[in-house]
C-alpha cells in the first residue's frame, strides 16, 4: 500500500477527522491543481443591483452636497421641509383621530385587508380605487405600470423630485416641459407637444404644485388634456394637494374633464388631513373608452400586492375621516397657509434682486432670484447656502427641482417664524445685493 493511501486510512480510522489537505488526495495520491486554484480564488461577489444604482434623489443629493453650518447666534428657522407637522402648529382634526381610535378598538383591521376599495367612497365616476403606502407608492406604481424601459415620460419642471428618481431607476427617460413663472407657472403647451414621441408613455400633471403652489384654471386643464388627446397620451395626475387651494380659486380634478383621455389619478391623506406619517395613498382609475381595459387595472393589483396592501388600521378609519371631518378644519387649515404665503409674498416682492410668485395652494411659494445682482454667489445653491450660514435660513434651491436661479419656501411654519425669516432674508440680500449696470444707468436718469 502506498504512502497516500496510509494517510487516507489513518485519516478515517485513526480521529475520525479529515484535513483540507488530506481531501484533496487523489486515488491515486496526487492533488488536483484546478480544484486547488478554483478554491483559492474563490471570493464573495454581492453586489448592488442596476436599479439601485440608478435610483438618485436629486433633493438629496444638492442638500447632503451642501455646507449647512448655521449662525450659532441665530436659532435656525428651516422653511425647507414639506412637512406640515415638523413644527407642532398644524395639528389634524379631533375627528380624523378620533376614527383611527375606532379603528383599532374594534379589532377588525388586525390583519390583511384588500388592495381595492369600494370606488363610492371616493368618487362615482371612479371605476376603480386601488389604495397604496402613501401617495408616492401611488406614483411609482402608475409609472410602473405603464412605463417599460427604454419609454418616456413628460414631467413638469419645476416638478417634485420624486417622479425622476422612480423613473431613471426603471430604465425610463424624463423628458422636462417647461412650467411660466409669468403665467403663475402655467404649462408651456407648445413645449410639451414638442417633446412628444413614439415612446412617450405618460404625462404627468401636477395639479396643485410642488414646489409652485400654482392651482390650474379648468380651460387650462382642458388645453393639456387636448395635447394628450391628439396623441394618445395617458395621463398620471397627481393631485395629493387638492382642495388645499386658496378661497380665490376652484380646484378641478383632471378626470371630469376627459371624455376620451384615460386619467390615473393619484391621492392621499398627507397634505390635506395633515398626516403624511401615516402612509396612506390611492390610484383612483378613471378610464376612458376602455383604453386601460383589464390590463392596466389587473397590473396595478399585480403591483399593490407586492407589499400585500396599505395600513389596514387607516384602511379602516378612511370611510368615517371623508365623512366626518368637520368643513372648518379644511377651512382653517387653507386660510392658516394663504395669511402665510402673502405674509412673505409681501415682504419679499420689496427686496431687491428678489421675484417671489404668489402661489394660489399647496404648502409653497417659489421665489427667483436676479443672480446678476448677487455676483459673490455662482447660483442658486450657493445663495442659499450662505443665507444658512449667515442667517440661519434654509430654502431649498430650486436646483432641485432642475429649476436653477430661484428658491422653494414652505409656508406651514408658525406665522411669527414666517415674518422672521422674511426679515432675515432681507437682511441677508441687503447685505449682498450689487447694482447692475442697466440699474445704475436708471438710477442716473
């Protein structure tokens, strides 16, 4: 017997254990190098998939870009957040708490529930409701369904960050069509068609808006209809700021509007009741000529149940919020937002180098800025960088939202801190505004 197959006995039958090495051991006593080499080499490879790489909050990334060091002398004052509840002074209703209360003391929504819901809550023209985790799962779900890759998608600019990020991570392009600050940021209609092609796959209409706070006339929601109409667009409306419009102006849902556009309305609690924490949203599918079909519908129950439904515990309270929140929480609420928005409309149009436009709903206010008149900052970013590090302001640049050269402020901040930062931000554009030459020349004459 040979001295490899001694070891190999002695292995088994002396301890009863058997060494990397000793397993290597041929018959006929000779290791094998590939085997050898293929164990060595052999390494972890996890690594992250496409789709996140790809997924990139642009808000994210300017504001964790940027050197926020506040005045230490100054208590910060953040106007940058959408959050209606960051400061305490916008609490829902005794009634919307009140029915999630009920909801779960009766224990009837412990467990799963479905992922449609009974369309009358919501609207009878409504065909189908399918309720999401949040207004934003709304969203994704609606491009989801109808983007593929290689698609594209007609989104508004200035627009909410988020439907870029959604889109980008799935393969699909953004195409941009350009809202007019000078026509309080309606919808360039000419621009929007011009972008229109084979692979447009849906038009996104923000209606109220983030970040303009703009509210859309019903002709001007049936002029983007008709683009949509001409060629045979889809058309995802998000509209998780309606009725949150100022007593001056109406609130008109897109899908009333359509006879022949199919509309996939996207909604939520967030804004209106004032509780985005709470994470419930809803597609409200209004079809038209059976465009959608079955397809549509069944891919977006297909999509809801990845996460096997929204918050049962809400699901269950949502009949008895619709029906019982009293109309002066609303009221107060959007009356609270309008003193706010012309408080610092006011204080802002008087500054020099500043354009604020009034916006008519929502929870914010857009102001541009003359970068001309502000030589020691290269744009928007840095302008407002250094009023954080001056006055302990923080807006968000509208770089954000692919908007250069203006500002988005929230305006559901306590009304003293509202007149607060106005002044600060004054105090901070007295301080850096320079003259242009056509305005000297002015000044001259």
């Amino acid at each position: 017997m040979d001295k490899s197959h001694v070891i190999q006995m002695n292995g088994v039958h002396g301890n009863g254990v058997l060494t990397a090495g000793v397993r290597q051991v041929s018959v006929r006593g000779v290791l094998d190098p590939a085997k050898l080499k293929s164990r060595r080499q052999r390494s972890w490879g996890v690594r992250a998939s496409e789709m996140s790489k790809n997924t990139l909050n642009p808000i994210r990334a300017i504001v964790d870009g940027m050197k926020l060091t506040p005045n230490p002398d100054k208590p910060m004052i953040s106007l940058s957040i959408g959050d209606p509840t960051v400061f305490g002074n916008m609490p829902t209703d005794d009634k919307v708490l009140q029915a999630m209360k009920e909801a779960i003391d009766s224990q009837k929504y412990n467990g799963y529930a479905p992922s449609k819901m009974q369309h009358m809550i919501f609207h009878p023209d409504t065909q189908d409701v399918i309720l999401t985790s949040g207004c934003s799962q709304a969203i994704e779900l609606c491009i989801n369904v109808l983007c593929n890759p290689g698609d594209n998608i007609l989104v508004p600019c200035p627009g909410f960050s988020l439907y870029k990020t959604l889109a980008v991570s799935l393969g699909v392009q953004v195409k941009l069509y350009n809202l007019l600050p000078e026509k309080s940021w309606e919808v360039d209609l000419q621009h929007l068609e011009s972008l229109i092609d084979s692979r447009t796959a849906c038009l996104i209409v923000t209606n109220p808006s983030n970040p303009c706070g703009s509210v859309y006339s019903k002709e001007h929601l049936q002029n983007i209809i008709s683009v949509a109409s001409k060629h045979c667009i889809p058309i995802l409306a998000d509209e998780i700021y309606g009725d949150m419009v100022f007593p001056d102006c109406s609130f008109h849902p897109m899908a009333p509007l359509s006879s022949d556009v199919p509309i996939l309305s996207c909604g939520g609690l967030a804004k209106r009741w004032l509780v985005p924490g709470w994470r419930m949203g809803w597609i409200l599918i209004h079809d038209r000529n059976n465009v959608f079909g079955s397809e549509i519908r069944e891919g977006l129950v297909k999509l809801s149940q990845r996460i096997l439904g929204a918050c049962t515990i809400v699901q269950g309270a949502l009949e008895s919020i619709f029906n019982n929140t009293p109309h002066e929480f609303y009221q107060s609420t959007v009356s609270f937002i309008k003193a706010n928005s012309e408080i610092c409309y006011s204080a802002l149009s008087t500054v020099p180098g500043l354009t604020p436009v009034m916006p008519s709903g929502a929870m914010y206010l857009m102001v541009g800025i003359d970068m001309d008149n502000f030589p020691e900052f290269q744009n928007d970013v840095d302008f407002t960088e250094r009023l954080v590090t001056e006055q302990s302001v923080f807006c968000l640049p509208a770089t954000a939202f692919e908007y250069p050269d203006f500002f988005r402020v929230v305006v559901t901040v306590p009304e003293d801190m509202m007149m607060e930062a106005c002044a600060r931000i004054r105090e901070f554009c007295a301080r850096h505004y320079r003259p242009c030459s056509t305005d000297s020349n002015e000044i001259d004459q």
